[in-house]
C-alpha cells in the first residue's frame, strides 16, 4: 500500500515541486494551500492523478484530513520579503498557528513531519559560514522580524512536541533557492533580475552589491528535503549551496545570460537585510549523504527559459 503524505503550500514554488517528487516516488499525495501566496496552475497538471487530492485550506485553522496519514512537509507561508512585509500577520500566524495544528495532526496520525525553516534565522550572521550550531543574530522588532521569529518558533515548538509527546520531527533549514515556478513578482534577487533584464530595463542591487547569496537549484534541495524526511535526525539541517557569491556579481552573471541591454542600478540598502549567507552543509553531506548537483550557470539556464514563457 502506498505512503501518504500531506503537503503544504503545495501550489507554491517548492511545495509544487515536492508534489511532484513525491508523486514519482509513488506516494498519495494531498497537497494544501490556502492560494495566499500560491499558485494553482504550478499543480494543474497533478488534478487527473488518482494518486493526487488537493484541499483549499488555511492551516492556521483546524486541520482535518481522513484516513491515515505517514508523513506532513509543512511549507506554507509567505517567504519573499515583499510578502511578508505586506503580510506580517499571517506570516506569524502560519509559523506560529499552522505549525501547532500541524504537528498535533502529526500526533493524532502517528505521522513524521518536516517542517521548512530557512537561512533568516540566522539573521544578519556574524558567523561565517552558518553552522546549524550558531544562534543567530536576529532582531525580532524589524521589519523582517516577523518572518525570521515565526520560524525561530517554528523550530522551537517542533523540537517541544518532538521531546514532549514523542513525534518524529525533522528541521531543515533552507537557504536561497531557485528554479522555474518562482513568481515574477517574488521580490528577491534572482526573479527580480531575470524579469527585469527580459524587459531589457536595468537591474535593481541594493547596498553597494557586495552582500553575498549561495543559490541552490530547486531539483537539489527537493532532494535534500526528500533524504532528511526519511532519515533518523531530528536536530536542524541545513540544505543549501555553498558555492557563494556577491549580489553585484549575481546581476553581471545574468545581464551576460541574458544580453540585456538593462545596466545595474544602486539603491539603498534596505533594513537588517544580510550581509553574508552561506550554509555550513556538513551535516547534509555526513548525516544524508547529499550535496548539490547543479552548477549555477546550468540552472539559470533552466530558470530563464521558464521566466520567457512565463513572461
């Protein structure tokens, strides 16, 4: 008999590609989302599956889904900076509420859960590269607060129910990803680059352009997410590519794949916006024996050409 898995924010940009991973590995896939910031047409194709079901639901509220349940991925919430600035209330919500009803779903079923952090927990880092280890420098009264601390208690509520009632709970902490079935309007760098030199206007960098970023093609961390869910640690793991490089850097690399007439712009530095990410993936490469596979050149080669079609 086939595992079941629920999935949330399913009709985002990774959770469609989990769906999809999922389904070729020959689970029953439920896929939720409440359409906030998601996109139906990135789960169109699954709707004929007899192996695929899909609830329009808002996790903060009760969740309920019959029959057994194996395991829950749960990736619903807003996570550009223009979402949720624009809605710092339901990004705490998700983080906060979901979570709960989430792994008390998890305990009701006896499923595994994994639940999406990310990189901003570590906020504007003074340790370089980030181990899983350090704690982060965070200030929870910014702007980008309401993101960064509804994940900080995402992972604290999820390692609470894991020692508390015994739930098998697996942590990944996703850092700057990429890939077809990101939104054009996103707000972060690559989208933003990508769709402003296709409309051959110039490329927005904040700061001086010397902040760095680590892209990791979304068929790579899917495969980290999909190698942690069945492993046996339950601590945080950070899932990312640490092939590191500066914003200024990033908008040169894709004014070249693009032959955009579009020059870079300099505008400033928006509030607590890092300074440095790269992910420490020791744990990934020891613990799950993953790393990424996708050089950046490749996978913005497939990146552009969705962005094309899409525009």
């Amino acid at each position: 008999m086939a595992k079941r898995i629920l999935i949330t924010g399913a009709a985002g940009f990774l959770g469609s590609h989990l769906c999809d991973r999922f389904i070729a590995e020959g689970y029953d896939v439920i896929g939720m989302d409440n359409l906030l910031t998601g996109n139906i047409k990135n789960i169109e194709h699954l709707f004929p599956l007899k192996n695929f079901e899909f609830y329009h639901h808002d996790v903060t509220k009760f969740v309920h889904v019959p029959g057994n349940i194996d395991y829950i991925l749960h990736f619903a919430s807003p996570a550009s900076p223009i979402d949720y600035l624009k809605m710092p209330i339901q990004t705490l919500k998700v983080g906060a509420m979901g979570t709960h009803n989430l792994l008390g779903l998890a305990k009701a079923k006896n499923a595994r859960i994994l639940v999406a952090s990310t990189s901003e927990i570590y906020g504007d880092p003074l340790v370089h590269p980030q181990p899983e280890e350090y704690w982060g420098n965070v200030n929870s009264v910014g702007p980008r607060g309401v993101y960064d601390e509804a994940k900080r208690y995402m992972e604290s509520i999820t390692m609470a129910y894991h020692h508390y009632h015994q739930v098998e709970t697996r942590i990944i902490r996703i850092f700057n990803t990429y890939g077809p079935r990101m939104r054009l309007d996103d707000g972060r760098a690559l989208p933003t680059f990508m769709s402003q030199a296709l409309k051959n206007e110039d490329l927005t960098v904040f700061g001086d352009g010397s902040q760095t970023r680590s892209f990791c093609y979304v068929d790579d961390l899917v495969d980290g997410i999909y190698r942690l869910l069945l492993s046996d640690y339950a601590l945080p793991v950070n899932i990312g590519n640490p092939a590191e490089i500066t914003l200024k850097e990033f908008a040169e690399e894709v004014i070249a794949l693009t032959g955009t007439k579009g020059k870079i712009v300099y505008e400033p530095l928006p509030q607590d916006d890092p300074k440095q990410r790269q992910p420490d993936i020791t744990k990934a490469r020891t613990i799950l024996g993953w790393e990424p596979k996708v050089d950046r050149h490749e996978g913005l080669k497939r990146t552009l050409a969705y962005f094309k079609e899409a525009l």
